[in-house]
C-alpha cells in the first residue's frame, strides 16, 4: 500500500501551533482525518485502469482541486457533472438495446428497469448541473400568529424583504369589530341620549 509520507502544510502548521516545522510522517490518525487522502483512497481502489497510482501525488493534485472550489473555481465541477451525464446517457442506451434483444419476459424487464434508473439519474445529474450554473433565488417565508383574529405574514428573499399584512386591526376609528356578527362599531355612551323620563299619557276615562 502507497504511504503518504507528508502532512499538507496546513496541517502542519494547525498542528505546531501556526509555527511551520519540516515535514514529517503522518501519522494514522492524521491521514484519516485528511479528506483529500480518503478521496484518493477511494479513487486508488477503483481507478485502477490508470495503471500503478501513487496516493501522495494523487493526494496532492486532489488539495488543488479543493482550493479551486474553495476559490469558487466550479468550472471542474461542471465539467465533471456533464461528463457523468454523458457517461449515464450511454448506459441508458446500451441497457436499452440490451434489453430490447432479449426474448424472455423477465430478463427484458430487467434491463429495461436498469435502463431506466440510468436515464433517471441522468436527469438528475443534468438538473444539479443547472442548478449551479443558474442558481434558483431563495424564498423564506415566516408566519406570526397571534392570540386573535389577526395574522401577519412576512416573506423575504435575495432580492428584497416584503411584509404582508391581512386581517390586521388598522387603529384610529376603524378598527375590527369586537364582535363579528355586530352591524356597527362600537361605540362610547352619548350623554345626550339618556334614559327617558316619565311619560305623561292622556287620561283615558273610565266606563
């Protein structure tokens, strides 16, 4: 097995208190804790049509490429998701037409299924790349219910802040009526209109 004989050099300064040393054998624990050795591990393991792989050197070239995203370089990204797309648009059609030669019933449903989860995946690699190449705005709603008849309902977005108010008590004069099934608002007591006095009635004479 390839050994990584040397520590990223952020690592070696994280590791020295900021102070940057000569290089040094990684230790285990430190080269599983390295995300761009656990990826080269991998690609090591099934990318051995390439022929002999040194993991260090793969290593490495796999640092830049991360630095590259972290600059916001996603062009090798892009590229990367097309080509998946390609890959998986041939495996769609080779499943196809293999199952398409097929005499018996459940072998041709077996190749035309596998066919399908390919061209499935290919939409799904095409929609991711689009995605990043158009990023879709993000919408965030938020709902405050209050203990009365009344709710607001506030939305934002990358472009702006919106606030949409409905069944809010407006104030002044024209507030909502205390109760719904009332024909007018409520209103304070008009001193003019007291309680009438006694009503002096003609005197009607009796038979």
């Amino acid at each position: 097995m390839a050994k990584v004989g040397k520590l990223p050099k952020a690592t070696q300064k994280a590791s020295n208190g900021g102070r940057a040393e000569k290089p040094r054998m990684a230790e285990a624990h430190e080269i599983l804790l390295e995300p761009s050795t656990q990826s080269a591990a991998g690609i090591q393991a099934f990318g051995k049509f390439a022929g002999e792989i040194n993991l260090e050197k793969l290593s490495a070239g796999l640092r830049e490429q991360f630095n590259d995203v972290l600059n916001g370089d996603m062009r090798r990204v892009e590229i990367m998701l097309y080509g998946q797309s390609v890959f998986l648009q041939t495996l769609f059609t080779s499943l196809a037409r293999r199952g398409a030669a097929q005499e018996y019933l459940a072998q041709y449903q077996a190749y035309m299924k596998l066919a399908l989860k390919a061209q499935a995946q290919c939409c799904s690699t095409l929609q991711a790349l689009a995605e990043i190449k158009n990023p879709r705005p993000v919408f965030v709603g938020q709902n405050n219910i209050a203990n009365g008849p009344q709710q607001v309902n506030n939305q934002a977005s990358r472009t702006g802040k919106t606030s949409i108010q409905s069944n809010e008590q407006s104030g002044g004069g024209n507030e909502l009526l205390e109760d719904t099934r009332a024909s007018a608002t409520a209103s304070a007591p008009d001193p003019a209109m007291e309680t009438l006095g006694a009503v002096n009635r003609a005197e009607i004479a009796s038979r």
